[in-house]
C-alpha cells in the first residue's frame, strides 16, 4: 500500500501491531525536509522536543 493512500485515508494500513510496516523514504530530499519540518512541529507542540538554538 502506498504511504499516500493511507494519509488520504483510502486504505487504513495497519489494522494490528502484528503487521509489519516497510517506509521506503528514498527519493527526493525535500520531501524529507516537509516530513522532518512536520514532525518537529507536532513535536514541539506536545511538548516531546526541545529547541536548541544554533
């Protein structure tokens, strides 16, 4: 199942913890900066990461 048909919610991936999930994220690198940029943004706003300035 693409990654992509999950997110739109055509396919409900994962139905147990006994199904295996394989991301192959290869590809281009900005699609990793969008996913990074996200994850760092969800993340600060629960409050699981700490912003170090640089």
């Amino acid at each position: 199942t693409e990654l992509g048909k999950v997110i739109v919610q055509e396919h409900p991936g994962r139905r147990s913890d006994a199904e295996i999930t394989l991301f192959d994220g290869t590809g281009v690198g900005l699609q990793d900066l969008a996913v990074a940029s996200r994850v760092v943004e969800l993340a600060m706003a629960r409050g699981v990461a700490t912003d170090v300035e640089f």
